[in-house]
C-alpha cells in the first residue's frame, strides 16, 4: 500500500521526512520519544508513523521501557525491505557490495580492473558482479544503484565530465545505464566523495564532521565533509588537489605532463603512476636492490611494488614514498589553512600504506598549516579499507531516496523499485 503526498503541504512532508529520519537513525525509538525529539503533536507523529507503515518503512516491534503508564511500542525502520546495489570503480580495480536501506554493507566483491578497458566493458564487469551478488542470496527488490568513478562527475546528471584517466569516459550516460539495467534510481559520484562519506558515517571519521579523506592511489584526490555533509562544489568537482600545480616550488616540476594536460601536478609528480614511472626509471640505473630485482621478475614495478620495497628498507622506494608524503601534505597544509578540517584521512593503495607515508604527510601538515587549525587535527590512514567506497556509495543512496525531494515522487508507488527516473535536484551537498 502506497502513501499519496499529492496536495501534502510542504510541512506536512518535512515532518514525514524528519520522522523517517530520526526512526532510521536511531535517535528516537518510541512514539513519546518521537514528540520529545520533534516537538510535535501526539495526533501528528501518529499521523505520519501510519503513513510511514502504510508504506512500508516503519513498524512496532517490542514493548519499550515504561517512564510511567502503558509501555510504548518500539518503533524500527524496515531497512530489509530492499537492497542497495554499490561499488566503487578505481582506475585499476573495483569494489562492489550489497546494502541494505540502512546503508550497512551485506555483501563484498572485489577484481582487478583497468579504467582505461572504457564505460562499455568496465560497467558490464560492475554489472556482472552485481548480478553476482544478487544470485547469491534470495534478496528483495533493488531500490537503487549507487557507484562511485575516478574522475569529476556532474551529480545531477550522473555523467563524468573530462575525466583525465578515464578515456572514453566524457558525457557517458552512467546514471541512465544502471537505472535502466536494474529498474531502479541510480547515482553517480567522484570515487573519493564515496570514500569519504563511508569513512564520516562507518568508519574512522565518525564523530568528524569536518573531515578530509585524501585518496592516493593512481591519481590523487580529496574527498570533503564540511559540517556533516558531503561538498561537491557548485559543479561536483569540489576537492581535486591532484591536478593542483606544483611548478615553481617542486625543481623540475614544469617538465612532468599531466594527464590532465597541464604539467607539474601533484598527480603527475606523486600519484602511483609517477611513482611507478620513477621506480622502474631507478631500477633501470641499477639503484634500489628490491626494485631492481621486482623489475627484473615482472618486467615491471607497480605502487604496490614500491610499498613493499619501502617496508624491507629499499633506500630508493623510501625516498619515493618520502617525496610523495611531504608533497601531498604540503598541498593538504593548504586545505587544512583554508578549511580548518578535524580529521584527515588517508586511503587508497598507496595513501593507507605504512607508517612512512604517514609519519611524513604528518610532518609536513604539522610544519605549514597554522598552529590554531592543527591544534586538534587528527591526520590517520582510513578504517574500511576497500569497503569504504562501496559503503559511502550506499549512504549515498539512502540520503537520496531518503531526502524530502524524491521521497515525494517514490513513496505514493509503495517504493523506488521500478522508478528509474528519479533523480537529484542539486548537485551540492548530500
């Protein structure tokens, strides 16, 4: 049974949503709590719980404790009544996983990848271990695809936008291609703005609602939490320090091209492709024991190569990761200048390396930002690991399905399952 919001005055649908909310988060758990917390009306918070029943999102389970008089019914959200379908797509690999509609992670699937394969072949493989999940369990209908990709996206439309590492990527029509695939509403986002909302709401960013996540992995980039939401920036590029230009500061820096087009990035200075590229330059000169020996088995010497040679003393892969820390903490010095964040977090398969990325991120943040902002900035690697994208892409969703604007469009048919047009009014915040 569905809940008609036609003709529902604009306040009437706030309290729905503000009830909604406080249900699924936890922060009220009974109808008396539910009027303490709102400041509403017996007859209205009764009013809105029948219609969130009506359809299908709430319901009374055990009795609650007593403060005096009948005990009340505890209220839960229906976070079974669907699932979420969500990955994360990287420029060498993808993570995928099933939620629940309370955002909580069911199921993970990861495999190897190569962004540059084109949106044809790379979202059929995120189709395929979708399908995978899905086959794995007897789940319920998907009420909406979440995914996050390697380059700017436009949010309201779902298409990246001139990504500098996903060729044949520009203007492909993401959001339509998975909606129309699983029936369902689907959203597109920045890789790292997933990354870094599962980390605010999952993970060691709790609590942090002033929060950077900065990914260094192939490419470079900053995922922001200001004020507890996600900031996309006016055009969803907010964040993208990889492509800030380093020439005249870094010796050398104007000869290195990014893939961007510019030259002296961070990205094209520092990013896993760089280090990879000086890597093997290195070994090719005979310098660095283990990575002349990992180029002489493999042919060649990946980020991951460069990791490992650093934790067995490797003076050559220490330097690299060395440079790499204090670059990109003199570029997060800045934000953290102009943001005044709480938490930095680093991830990615370079950034969430040992204690030697770390330590020098650290020292340099430490020695350029204002005594003030770094007065209680905690700077750490993440806690979910490969699951953080897929996680953020989940609490993604939920904010949209969830959010006062499409809740109106889905809830009269019962649920979003079957509705793969709807879509966000704005590209800023979450």
């Amino acid at each position: 049974m569905g809940l008609s919001v036609q003709g529902v005055a604009p306040d009437q649908l706030d309290t729905l949503v503000t009830v909604l909310d406080l249900v699924r988060s936890g922060g009220a758990r009974t109808r008396p709590e539910l009027a303490r917390r709102t400041g509403l009306g017996r007859t209205v918070v009764s009013q809105r719980l029948g219609q969130l029943e009506a359809a299908g999102l709430v319901t009374e389970g055990e009795l609650g404790m007593s403060t005096g008089g009948r005990a009340p019914r505890e209220l839960r959200f229906q976070a079974d009544a669907g699932v979420l379908l969500v990955a994360s797509l990287g420029a060498t690999g993808i993570d995928a996983g099933l939620a629940d509609l309370s955002g909580r992670l069911l199921a993970h699937r990861g495999c190897e990848w190569d962004i540059a394969a084109g949106p044809e072949a790379s979202l059929s493989r995120v189709e395929d271990l979708f399908d995978e999940l899905l086959a794995d369990r007897d789940a319920p209908a998907v009420w909406g695809v979440g995914l996050g990709v390697p380059g700017p996206v436009e949010f309201a439309s779902g298409r990246p936008v001139a990504p500098p590492i996903m060729p044949g990527w520009d203007g492909y029509p993401v959001r339509d291609r998975l909606a129309a695939r699983y029936d369902a509403p689907a959203f597109v986002d920045n890789e790292v703005n997933v990354m870094a909302l599962g980390e605010y709401r999952a993970g060691r960013g709790a609590g942090s609602p002033d929060l950077v996540l900065v990914k260094i992995g192939t490419g470079i980039g900053a995922g922001l939490i200001s004020g507890g939401r996600l900031h996309r920036g006016a055009q969803g590029s907010a964040g993208d320090i990889g492509h800030v230009g380093l020439t005249g500061s870094v010796p050398g820096a104007e000869q290195v091209v990014c893939r961007c087009g510019n030259v002296g990035c961070l990205e094209a200075l520092v990013g896993g492709t760089a280090l990879a590229r000086d890597a093997t330059a290195a070994a090719q000169d005979g310098r660095g024991e283990h990575l002349v020996v990992r180029l002489a088995q493999t042919g060649e010497i990946t980020s991951s190569d460069i990791v490992l040679a650093a934790e067995f003393g490797d003076p050559v892969a220490v330097e690299l990761l060395s440079r790499t820390g204090r670059l990109v903490g003199d570029t997060v010095a800045a934000v953290v200048n102009f943001f005044n964040p709480s938490t930095i977090l680093l991830g990615g398969r370079v950034g969430a390396s040992g204690d030697l990325l770390l330590a020098s991120v650290r020292q340099s943040v430490y020695r350029r930002s204002l005594p003030l902002a770094t007065r209680d900035l905690q700077i750490a690697r993440t806690s979910l690991g490969e699951r953080s994208g897929p996680t953020g892409a989940g609490f993604m969703v939920v904010d949209e399905l969830f959010g006062r604007d499409l809740l109106a469009q889905w809830v009269p048919h019962g649920s979003p399952a079957g509705m793969p047009g709807l879509r966000p009014q704005a590209a800023a915040g979450t």
